[in-house]
C-alpha cells in the first residue's frame, strides 16, 4: 500500500484495538526508589495488550506496511488481534520487541565515561539525586540563553524534580559529585503522563564556563537543521550516546501510536514514536537516554528516550522542540 493508505488503516487498526480493549494503567508517579529499581517482567493484566500500532518501510520506497509492535506473543494470540492480522495479512508487519523500557544508566562505570570540560553532545549527564543519562544537543530559548537538551527522565527525574534543580557532568551514576561536578540547573521539562505522550524530554541552564567554542557533535559535526513531517524518520541514521558512543541504524517503523514503556514499574503510553534498529552493533543501551539521533545529511530526527533487547525508539525532534520552545544550534 502507499504511504497515505498505510497511515489511514495504521490509524483505523489502532481505533479497533481501542475500543477492542480499555486500557489499564499503572500510577505515574513513582517513588525515587522505584524509579531507578531494575525493571521486572511486567505481570499480565486484564488492560489493553501491550501493542504499539504505526507504519513500517515496505520494499521499495513506494510501499507501506501497517506496524504492530507487542512485548509479548501472548499479545498477539488474542482472539480480536488474531483476526486483525489475518484481515490485513501481508499489510501487516509483526514484531515481539520484549519490554521497552526508559534508558537511564546503570551502575556500571563505563571506561569511557569521563569529566568534559567544556560540555560536549554525548557526554554523561544527569539530576543530582538519581539518573545518569546524555547530553543530547545544545539548544537556544526564548531568553536567548544556551542550554542542554536531553530526556524529562534523565534531568527532571519523571516530573519529580523542580526547576533549579543541579545537573551534573558526569551523572551520578558515573561518579559524578555535588560538589564538583555541577554543570548546570534543570530549566523546565515537558510533563509525562499516563497515556498520550509525544516527548520525553526537558532542558537545563548551563554555567557559561563550561559551554563549547562550537556545538559540533563528536563523530558526527555540526547539526544541519532537522527533519520534518510524516517522513522525518526514514533513512539511515546515527547518534553519539553515553553508554554506546557512535553508533549506526536504519528506521524500521515510525508514528507507533500507544507505544508502552516502562519507567522503573510504571507503563507509560507513547504516541508519534520513531523505532531504531542497529546496522553492526545495538543502536542502544542503558544511559543513552537524551542522545539525539540525526541522519545521513546530519539533520535532527529525534531524540533517543527508550528501547528493548531489539530496537530503540525516538521522538520526532519537531515536537521536542516545540514542546520546550527551543531551536537547535
């Protein structure tokens, strides 16, 4: 099918599996012991299948294919998702991502995980009480100052930090300390919520000592502009991540509507979202949450918020600018 015709029936499928079954949801708001506790199986639950649905790159250019993405078989053999994909048949591509969770950085110190000075794009960042992720990109607000973008759950700590909270350079995960490492104050954030949620992301106030001569991205250079509209995932892409450093992919699926991911024990649903495969290596792991992912011609596509043992997954770097009323530099 063509593009139009794929995102029309993405967009009926996700409306039948709606009234199909109602979602049930977990509490947003996590203790800060919860939020950085290792993941555990999701257990079932009478709610909505964890299914995210969107559109996949078919053949050739010209073809489109309906994306169903489930955490688990058991998802798909579901009597009304059963007879979903046997209507669509070969207009439906099914993949079993296993759980996707939120990426903040393990306890694990990585080799090359280190104090910059100035700030770089890809460097090790995070709230000084808890989750160490990356620092995306440099961007500009409204007030005209220079700030660091990266993920709500890697400086805002899922909603639950306040505006002037410290940002340290490297995280704490990787030993960075409050009374040395301080880069900067959480600015403001865009909240996350139950179901919904276009971007995972927020932006920091940075002291003027450690800002670049350039924002050029280590391993990539300096940004192009970004992608926009429908097609603004397509292609091959790349990015520079905390845990992963430069790494190479491809778009195997975008606009995925009610995408479930996990924060600590909380599913959260996600819309609008961008999934990565890696080409040679995992495009991803713990701690790259906050990278920006750019392509080919080093424009902006999204930025890098969760992932599963198979792919990652992105929102569109439109809506995260939008969101936060900043424009990249």
């Amino acid at each position: 099918m063509d593009l139009f015709e794929a995102l029309e029936t993405s967009a009926d499928l996700d409306a039948r599996l709606s009234r199909l079954i109602i979602p049930a949801l977990g509490p947003l708001f996590l203790s800060r012991v919860d939020l950085m506790a290792p993941p555990k199986r999701p257990p079932p639950h009478p709610g909505r299948p964890r299914v995210g649905v969107g559109i996949a790159p078919g053949a050739t250019p010209a073809h489109w294919r309906v994306a169903l993405r489930a955490w688990t078989r058991e998802a798909l053999v579901q009597r009304e998702m059963e007879r979903e994909i046997e209507r669509l048949k070969d207009a439906v591509e099914v993949r079993v991502t296993g759980p996707i969770l939120a990426l903040p950085g393990d306890a694990l110190v990585l080799p090359n995980v280190r104090r910059e000075r100035p700030l770089l794009p890809g460097c090790s960042i995070g709230h000084y009480e808890a989750t160490t992720g990356t620092l995306g990109a440099f961007v500009r607000g409204a007030t005209g100052a220079v700030q660091m973008l990266s993920s709500n759950h890697v400086l805002a700590q899922l909603n639950q930090a306040t505006a002037g909270d410290v940002i340290l350079q490297p995280g704490v995960g990787d030993g960075g300390l409050l009374e040395s490492d301080k880069v900067g104050r959480l600015s403001a954030f865009h909240p996350l919520h139950p179901s919904g949620n276009e971007s995972d992301a927020a932006v920091a106030d940075i002291d003027p000592v450690f800002l670049p001569q350039d924002f050029a991205i280590p391993g990539i250079g300096v940004l192009q502009g970004f992608r926009t509209g429908v097609l603004a995932g397509v292609g091959p892409v790349r990015k520079v991540g905390r845990s992963t450093g430069l790494t190479h992919g491809r778009i195997t699926a975008l606009g995925l509507r009610n995408l479930p991911v996990m924060f600590g024990q909380t599913v959260l649903l996600f819309d609008t979202v961008v999934e990565v495969e890696g080409l040679a290596s995992p495009f991803s792991a713990p701690g790259d949450s906050g990278s920006l992912v750019v392509d080919a011609e080093r424009r902006a596509v999204g930025l890098l918020f969760g992932g599963s043992d198979q792919s990652t997954y992105i929102n569109p770097i439109e809506t995260v600018l939008n969101v936060l009323s900043v424009e990249l530099l």
